[in-house]
C-alpha cells in the first residue's frame, strides 16, 4: 500500500495537471490495496493468491459542468492524461445540477480500523487453520466450500480547495458453506474483523458444519405466520434494507418508508420495539470504521434510531445544503442492539413455545419501499421449536414480510448481543410474528 506521503503526491500531481487543462474545482482520490486469499471446494484447497492494485480517480468542474476519469496508472504521462480527459469530458457535459464545492481543510481522527498483520497475514498459519477446517469437514462427512480473505488498503483524497486527507483500513473474512453427503442438508456460517487474528476459522467450520449435519431430511410445514427467531445473519441479510432507507432526501420528496404527511419526516416517530438503538460510531471499538463520511464530512457518532424512535436520516452535502442544515457526520457503520440487558440465543429457545430458528436469508429483493417490504428465501438451516426445544429441520419457506412490521413494538419479543457482520454490528432478534407465503424446494 502507499504511505500518506507518497499516495497525497499522486493526487496533488492530478490536481495541478486538472487546473492547467481549466478546471475549477477537482477532487482527486487515490486508493492502494492488498488482498491475499485462499479458496477451498470439495473438501480440498482449489486456489490462492495475492493482488496488489491502485485505483486514481479525477472529478473536475469546468462551469458547473462534471466530468470523472479513473485509471490504475500512477506514471507521470498517465496522470496528466488522466486530468485532461476528466476536463474533455466535463467540457462536453450538461451543467451539473447538484454541485457543491469540494470541501476545504478539515481535522479528522485517526482510523483504528487496520492492523498489519492483516494487510500481511501469516500464510502458514493460514494454511493451518483451512487444514483444520477441512479435517473437520471429512470428519464429519459433509462438502465444505469457502473463501479465506485479508485485504487492506489506504485511501487519500485531495481537493482543489485544501482538503486533504489520508487512512487506512483492513479485514479479515472467513465463509464457509457445507452440504452434508446425502444432499439434504446444508449449513452456512462466516466471520469478519479488521484484526484478522481475531477472526475464529474453528468456529466458523464447527458452526456451518453442524448446521449440515443437523439440517438433513428436512420436513414440510405449512406457509404461514409464525414465531422466529433469526440469527444475527439472517438480521444483517434483512436490516441492510432499513438502513439503505435512512436517506433524507428520499423521505423528503415522498419517496422513503420514513417519508411522512404534508412534506415533513417521520423523525420523532417512535417506529419501532422501544428496546431497539441503531446508530454509528467509526470509534466503535469492535466496529471501528473510517472517520469520514464518502463525501468527506469528519464522521462522528450518530444516533439513526434511540429507544425506538426515529432519531436521525441521513444528509448528503447537497442536499443539506438545500434543507438548511448541516450534513450529517455519517453513517459509516451500524451497530444495532438492545437498550436492555441482551438475551441469549439458548434462552430464546428455551422460552419458546412453538416457532422457527432461521440461520439465514437468501435472494432477499425489495418489493415495496415504502414499507421496506422484502421477499425471499430461507437456506441453509431452518429449524422447528416446540416447548423450547428444536425437534427437527423445515424445508426451506418464501417470505413476504415488511422491515417495518418486523421491529414494530409490538412484535420484537428479545434481543441478543451484537455481532459483526460487516458493515454492521447485528444481535439475534425473536419475532412474534414473520409471515412466510410459500414452501421452496431448495436446500
């Protein structure tokens, strides 16, 4: 990766090549990354390898009018060809209705969001763990397939008007899928962090194996609605949807599940289970992210939802700008959990009268926005509860349910601790009700 210095060199060289072809304003990003792998199917090491890449980009303004270029080539003639091609475009251009100037200087915090032995991890004790992990896999005698990552890289932007930045960040990914020999059962399970030594291959294997092993011959019940509870991956798979919609702008024109009557917002509205906080924080000590916005704005932490109240939306520079008010210092993350002391998944089990336990979602797609009504499949482990005890798998359910309904007061019965699932930090949830419209014959 490129240090501070060197990375802020290239972009100031692209700055002055953009204002001598006759920009007005610019902004240029230079990004450097590190990414080693290793891939495993069938139970054996398939391919591994490393990649090192740098990505510029040149945004220019030429009379309000925007033109963009990219390239990977860091050459003096490539980075003048670059600057002049971003200025030939933007000469051509219709004028660029939402342009805002590029940011000046500015202070932002250091990130804590990398360490080296990610951007340079242990091969052998990689090598070591995926042996493990394919051990346990023919131990058990299911298929094991899966992707083992640490990638780190280092941004720094500058701007025409003095904004300069630079930080670096890192993670670690494990994902492991594993069908059993019969084909009937199947189990999936992944892991991340931006330390990868904190990353748990073992665990991540022992959880997706057992859900393969525990999985087979699952048994038909009818569509319907039911009691669940979800794991954090299927939460993360579903709640990405509610905070794609934490968007301002959209609930301003009318277009957003929180858009509400004559123009104004739902901000203010206690819209959800009083126990449920959603915010983000880029200092978050298991979570921590860049501390800027993509716009540049110095990231802070935010409160999105509080006590179940919908405390916060997102504003972009441009359209703060058009409301009046600052622009919001994120989200760069999002961290979800209970204002209460957390309940575990064992005791959300054991308190169950009759309901599923859903591993994960799959092929989730919005229908509705203004409801965030999602549709999709369960896969890789579904199981039925009865007197608090899981008695047997369930093939695999269509569901037709609204983000909203899901953490309504009403229907938010418990909430586990949080767990990473990047880019967010997600708890387990037990739900009253999760309606469910048809049976899949998928594993």
């Amino acid at each position: 990766m490129m240090n501070r210095e060197d990375a802020l060199k290239v972009a100031d060289t692209v700055l002055a090549h953009a204002r001598a072809a006759g920009a007005e304003d610019a902004q240029v990003s230079v990004q450097s990354t590190v990414e080693s792998h290793a891939r495993f199917a069938d139970n054996r090491i398939t391919t591994s390898g490393r990649a090192d890449d740098i990505g510029i980009t040149v945004t220019v303004w030429v009379g309000r009018r925007r033109g963009a270029a990219m390239g990977n080539d860091a050459g003096a003639d490539a980075l003048k060809l670059l600057a002049d091609e971003a200025v030939q475009i933007a000469r051509v251009s219709p004028v660029h209705r939402e342009y805002v100037p590029t940011l000046g200087p500015l202070e932002y915090a250091e990130s804590r969001a990398f360490t080296a032995a990610t951007a340079e991890p242990d091969l052998d004790a990689r090598a070591a763990a995926l042996a493990g992990v394919l051990t346990a896999c023919r131990g058990a005698q299911v298929t094991g397939a899966g992707f083992h990552s640490a990638t780190a890289s280092a941004t720094a932007v500058a701007t025409a008007n003095g904004n300069r930045r630079y930080f670096r960040g890192s993670e670690g990914n494990f994902s492991i899928t594993a069908r059993s020999a019969d084909g009937t059962g199947s189990g999936y399970y992944a892991g991340d962090h931006f330390d990868l030594a904190r990353l748990d291959p073992a665990h991540i294997a022992e959880q997706a194996v057992g859900k393969a092993v525990r999985s087979r011959e699952p048994r038909p019940i009818e569509p319907g609605t039911y009691p669940v509870i979800l794991e954090p991956q299927a939460v993360s798979d579903l709640v990405r949807f509610l905070t794609n919609s934490l968007d301002a702008r959209t609930a301003d024109e009318g277009r957003s599940a929180f858009s509400g009557k004559d123009g104004q917002t739902r901000v203010g509205e206690a819209l959800f289970n009083e126990r449920l906080n959603l915010y983000s924080d880029p200092m978050h000590p298991d979570m921590p992210a860049t501390p800027s916005t993509a716009e540049g704005v110095p990231a802070s932490r935010l409160s999105l939802i509080k006590n179940g109240v919908l405390e916060n939306l997102e504003y972009s520079r441009f359209w703060a700008q058009q409301r009046k008010r600052e622009a919001t210092p994120g989200p760069v993350n999002y961290i979800l959990e209970s204002s209460q002391a957390p309940t575990s998944l064992d005791d959300m089990i054991t308190g169950m009268a009759r309901g599923l336990v859903i591993s994960r979602f799959w092929y989730v797609r919005l229908i509705d926005g203004r409801s965030i009504m999602l549709t999709g499949l369960t896969r890789d482990g579904l199981w039925w509860v009865d007197k608090g005890r899981i008695q047997y798998p369930v093939r695999n359910l269509r569901f037709n349910q609204s983000v909203l309904a899901m953490l309504a007061p009403w229907n938010v019965e418990a909430i586990g601790v949080p767990e990473r699932r990047s880019p967010m930090m997600v708890p387990a949830l037990k739900l009253s009700g999760f309606t469910f419209t048809s049976v899949s014959d998928a594993i």
